[in-house]
C-alpha cells in the first residue's frame, strides 16, 4: 500500500478530532475529485512503519476520536489487504476509537467484504459534481451515503441506520 498524507486533527472527515490516512489508488477517477493526486495507485509513499508509528501516536491521544481512511480509494486493489489489516490492527489496539471509510464503491457491493466487521462508519459512492452540495456534511455529493456499518450489518436494513447529515 501507498499512501501521500497523514492528516492530523482533522474535523472534515468524520466526526470528532480524527487522524485521516490518504491512500494511493483509485480507479473511480469521479469528475472534477477533489483528490486526484491520489489516483494513481503507485504514487506518493511506501506506507511502512513509521507512518503506522505516526498514526498509532495520533491514536494514543484521548481527545483523538478515531481514523479515517480516504483517498485514492482504501478498497482499491492496491490497498485493500493491507488496509484491512492495519484496521484489524487497530481495533485491537484502540477498541475505543472509530473508523471510518471512503469509498467510491457502494454498499451493497462491499457489505460482504470482511473488512466491514471492522468500519464503524462508510461513506459510500462516487462524488458527482452534478449532485455537489457544500451544505452536506461529511460527503460531497447528495447521491453519497453515510452509513453506521455495525447497526446496518445486524439488522440487514441500511434504511434505518444511516446516519443523516
């Protein structure tokens, strides 16, 4: 796994203070991304121990609520292995902090994918920049959902838990 930035203290991309991983790769490649530096799935840094070290030290901090994964794509092809270990890594370590997920991908295709058992909160869906909307919070485009992963997957109804904001 690639990645080009950690973000520290981050309030845009989930809720609470957060640290957000940006990983390389990602074949969406939505019009007008607000990323597309990331695309490229060989591009920016070889994701390796000191940049787990640096997240794990943003992690150990109480007023930190969690990690996000955004992008590129964690679930890309080039990613998708090693991001589900270091979330497993880190729900261990951290089983009070959150994680979420970015993803071009949709729900119903990844819902099955065992990393979920790990995501506390999804951001589904490709930006459109036909459905942009600025007023929305934690996506970028109204066709974008924000699911709470963990209630969905027991009750098997995305309907109730998605978060609404």
């Amino acid at each position: 796994m690639r990645y080009h930035n950690i973000t520290k203290d981050d309030m845009l991309n989930g809720d609470g203070l957060r640290v957000v991983l940006w990983v390389a790769g990602c074949s969406h490649c939505c019009r007008e991304c607000q990323n597309p530096i990331t695309w490229d799935p060989d591009g920016g840094l070889p994701f390796d121990g000191a940049a787990k070290q640096e997240i794990f030290a943003q992690l150990e901090k109480d007023y930190i609520f969690g990690i996000t994964f955004s992008g590129g794509d964690p679930l890309h092809s080039a990613n998708r292995a090693d991001v589900r270990s270091l979330m497993m890594e880190i729900k261990e370590k951290y089983p009070n902090k959150t994680i979420w997920l970015y993803t071009g991908d949709v729900w119903e295709n990844i819902m099955n994918d065992t990393l979920m058992k790990y995501v506390d909160v999804l951001v589904d869906g490709e930006f459109m920049v036909e459905l942009k909307d600025t007023t929305l919070r934690w996506k970028g485009s109204s066709n974008q959902r924000v699911i709470d992963v963990q209630k969905t997957l027991e009750s098997d109804d995305i309907s109730v838990p998605v978060l609404h904001c």
